[in-house]
C-alpha cells in the first residue's frame, strides 16, 4: 500500500489515509449559520474517501469573520446544523475537523465574487481590531488597536468556540494563525508594532497563540489532536520568516499542540511569493525535521505521486488538498489506482469502480 492510503493515528484518532481536505471559505452562511451548501460540500468530500476534512475558517465573534457570509460558532444556536454535518462525514469513514479563526484587520470584506474589498458601509460591515492601527490596504480604514480587555475577550472567544466544536461532535481543532489574520497580525513585526507585553519580542509577538492554545485547552479533551496552521513566512523582508515559525513550532509542541498546519504569506498585499507546484512543502519538511512534530503540507499539490514523494521523503505527515478537492471531490478514488492500491467505495457507488 502507498503511504498516502496508509492510516495515520494522532492521539485517539485514526485517519484511514493521509489524504486531508484543506480549509476553505465558501462565503455562503447567513449570520453565521451553515445551510445545506455546507453539508454537500463537506459530504461530497467525506463520501470521496478522503481521510480528514477541516470545515473552512470558522468565525469566533461576529466580528472575526472574513465576511458576513462565513460561518461562525459564535452562537450556542450555530451548533444544531453543524451537529448534522459532523455527523455524515463520520458516517463516511472520515474525520471532521473544524477551523477556528478570527481575521482581525483583514475583517468586515465583500466576498470575492463581488471584489473582497472592505466593507465602508457600517450597517453591512463593522470596524475591525488588529494588534495596531495599521490597515491591510491603504485605502482600507485604520483597525483598532486591541487593548488588554479586548485581547482577553478574543483568548474566551477561541475557548467558546472550542467548546462549542466539541459538542458539535468535531474531533480536530484547527486553530488558524496564518494567512494574515488577526493571530498572525500579532506573530509578524510587519503588522504588529505594540510596546507592551504582546509586541517588540518573539516571546510577546507569540504571546497572544499560546494563550489561545492554552484556553483551548482547558476545553478540549486530551484524547482529540488540536492542529495550529501558520504561514511560514511572509515571503516579505523583515516580516515574519522560517526561522521564527521553526521557533514556535517547538514552542507549540510543549504546549500539547499535536500537528503544525504548514502554509505562508497573506500578510501584505505586495508580497512576491513564488508560486508553483508544492512551494510550501519545503516549510512543513523544515519544522518537521528541525522539530520532530507531526505537519502536514498544502500548496499546489495536485497529483497522486506528488503527494506519495512528499510521504516518502518524510517531508510532511499529511497533506491537505484545496483547489484540487475543489476541481475533483473524488479526488482519493482517482489516486489510489494510480500509486496500485484499492480502497473502498461507497455501496452506492461500487457499480462505477
């Protein structure tokens, strides 16, 4: 069997292969609330075969949200619907896994079809808090800076929506920290320029994700992985780079953190980032190799053998698929003829095989 279709056990939980499904927004919820978008997008892909799949960026506050069309778990009433969806992926042999995120100053946006741009308008959109007054955009308005009450009230926020996931029935949390948003706001020295205890210094720039992590914690039980994704770099100079992410990672692995969730940039829109196939894989081998803690890879991975060499070259322990699972939600059942194995269909299906 190839490594990818082999399963791979993290704390209780075992993943029948090493295929995960990456979040990403749909921008279809409507206060918050998923809908029946949400449970055929998730369901197509647990029926696909894939081992993991982490629901899309998942608000913590109302005001963390990308858009007023992501979801949230902000609300005891958000569960209900998600408790359904959970449900069918389990029942499709996969594992569920949500993202839990707040996106700071890159909040209160249009979605892309209708330009991503910020929202000016106070009765659809809302003022956005990051760790200093420094916009995303030039043109956007200025952020709030948080202040100590504010930085307390996002820790409680992650914690809720934590406890919320686990009643929901979800048994991978991923806490996004990456991709620009309101933790990462807080890693990079780009968009972070506090003079007290949550800014200058690494050790305070990380401050504010190990407090999360620790409040998660306090929440979520010992037996079920919890997962951070960061981006590696910001691709920027002076920003925050590989070196710093390795730091953390080993930070996060004594703070029970079971798998680092290896993406980069978002940070600043001029960033140059060299695109091309599988262009973040070298950071997920970097922090597995300089840290020995479980990551999984995700940029531009398309293929079947691709995926199967990054395994074999131990350079990740689980890669996650998002545009490709976009293009293809069956994507498992084309791979596995193609590395010689066999895996199970579902009943409905066999007669396709």
């Amino acid at each position: 069997m190839s490594l990818l279709f082999k399963s791979l056990i993290i704390k209780d939980i075992e993943f029948r292969n090493r295929i995960g499904i990456s979040p990403m927004c749909q921008y279809s919820a409507v206060d918050g609330f998923a809908n029946d978008w949400h449970l055929v997008h998730y369901g197509s892909r647990a029926v696909g075969g894939a081992g993991l799949i982490i629901q899309e960026a998942t608000a913590v506050s109302p005001e963390g949200r990308i858009t007023p069309s992501d979801l949230g778990l902000y609300y005891d009433e958000h569960i209900e619907k998600l408790m359904g969806i959970v449900s069918f992926i389990h029942h499709q042999g996969a594992v569920p896994g949500i993202q839990l995120a707040h996106a700071g100053r890159k909040a209160s946006c249009a979605v892309p079809w209708e330009g991503g741009k910020q929202i000016t308008d106070k009765e659809i959109g809302w003022h956005t808090v990051s760790s200093s007054e420094l916009p995303f955009e030039q043109e956007d308005e200025k952020p709030k800076s948080m202040d100590i009450a504010g930085i307390q009230k996002i820790v409680a926020n992650f914690k809720d929506a934590a406890q919320r996931a686990f009643r929901a029935g979800y048994k991978v949390i991923d806490i996004h920290a990456a991709h620009g948003y309101l933790i990462h706001q807080f890693l990079s020295p780009i968009s972070n320029k506090r003079t007290d205890h949550y800014g200058g210094s690494f050790e305070n720039r990380i401050r504010l994700l190990l407090e999360i992590v620790k409040a998660v914690h306090t929440v979520w039980p010992n037996h079920l992985p919890l997962f951070v994704r960061i981006s590696a770099t910001d691709w920027v100079e002076g920003g925050w780079n590989s070196e710093e992410a390795v730091r953390l990672s080993s930070i996060l692995k004594t703070n029970g953190v079971d798998l680092i969730d290896c993406s980069s940039g978002g940070m600043v829109p001029y960033a140059k980032i060299p695109v091309g196939p599988g262009f973040q894989v070298a950071f997920a081998e970097k922090i597995k190799r300089e840290t020995a803690i479980l990551t999984s890879a995700v940029g531009l991975i398309t293929k079947p053998h691709q995926a199967e060499e990054i395994l074999i070259n131990e350079q990740a322990d689980l890669v996650l698929f998002g545009r490709e699972s976009l293009r293809e939600p069956y994507f498992p059942f084309k791979a596995a003829p193609e590395l010689g194995d066999d895996v199970a269909w579902p009943l409905q299906y066999r007669r396709a095989k």
